[in-house]
C-alpha cells in the first residue's frame, strides 16, 4: 500500500492563524494522510493485537476560538471511539510527528493499568529503546526522554496513573519534521511498523 508521509506543507499547516483557516488545511492535507495510516495499521494492529481495531481521526470538533496546535489518527479496539480505553497513535504538531502508545485520562481503568505498568517495570525499562520517551500529558508536546530514566522514575509515573483523575500515561516515538521530511515513503511506514512492535507489550498488559 503506497501511504506518502508527512511533508513540510503538513507540518506549516499549523502555522496557519485562525481557527476556520487551519481546520481547512488539516481536513484538506494532512486527514486524508491520517486516514489512509489508519486504515493501513488498522489492519496491521489487529493482528499484531488479536484485537479487531479501528481508526479515530481526531475531529477537533468542539473547537470555537483556538486553532489546533496538533492532529493525529487514534487506533483502538473500539468503533465507537479511543479515549476510553489503551490506544495507539500516530500525529503531529509543527515541529515533530509522534507515535505512541496512550492510557489518557479519560480511561477508567487507568488503576489497573498503573499495577500492571508497576509490576512489569523492570521488564519494561530493559526493552524500550533508548531513543524513545514518555508523556504525562497529551496536550502538550514535552517529553521525557526515556535513556536516563531508572526503575523509581517509571515507577513514579506508573503510581501517579493509579491515583491522579487526570494523569495520563504515552510512551513512543518523538520523530523531528527534519528527519520525517528526510524520509521515504517506505522508510516512513517501517519507522511506524517499528513502533508498534516495541510498543505492543504495553498493550498485551490489558
């Protein structure tokens, strides 16, 4: 399946002012791009999952006033939606696409999947690569660089997703539009397919 990646017009999409101008760019440029990659992992994570999955492009659809500073395609067991449950993502804001594993907020059994994250803690910091990173918050484009990280780190942001309502757990790929431009098209889609597969066993712990 040939799926072009991400350009430099899709990353200045969100240089774009105003919010009506920059939803027509991203529905215009860059979801067609997220739907066609949705499509495609869809089928590929489903397997890899043992899980039917579908893909969520982000709508952005209580927006009134603020343009978007990001967009991005959720995969998740479910047709009706992802925030609800352990998911997948690939996106981008201006300055790097991103591929995660993701337990946001909105995940009730967010608990459950803080113990599993403790109790596998050790395994988990042996297998990640080092290049990859954390977020504690969707929202925003700051990681965490996970060389460097120990066993009380991880740990810390595993016990926070057990007893903070809001706290929210990522773990992927922080990949900068420099080198996502400098790719080729099948370069692109090994690099996701990649990810992936280092990061299914976060979701095998549900």
């Amino acid at each position: 399946m040939n799926i072009e990646r991400f350009t430099a017009d899709d990353f200045n999409v969100f240089t774009i002012d105003g919010l009506e101008q920059r939803m027509d760019a991203l529905k215009d440029r860059i979801q067609p791009k997220l739907k066609a990659l949705g499509e495609h992992f869809s089928q590929q994570l489903s397997v890899m999952t043992g899980d039917e999955m579908y893909p969520h492009v982000a709508k952005h659809a209580r927006r009134t006033v603020n343009p978007p500073k990001d967009t991005w395609v959720a995969l998740a067991a479910n047709s009706r939606g992802y925030k609800m449950m352990p998911h997948f993502q690939i996106g981008l804001w201006e300055s790097h696409m991103f591929i995660w594993y993701a337990v946001i907020y909105e995940a009730p059994n967010k608990m459950e999947i803080g113990k599993k994250l403790e109790q596998q803690a050790n395994r988990l910091i042996k297998n990640i690569p080092s290049n990859y990173v954390w977020s504690m918050d969707h929202t925003k484009p700051e990681v965490i660089a996970h060389d460097g990280l120990g066993i009380e780190d991880l740990n810390s942001m595993f016990h926070r997703l057990q007893t903070v309502k809001k706290a929210e757990i990522l773990c992927g790929m922080r990949i900068s539009r420099d080198d996502v431009i400098d790719m080729n098209d099948d370069d692109f889609m090994n690099t996701i397919q990649d990810a992936f597969e280092h990061l299914l066993p976060f979701y095998k712990l549900n």
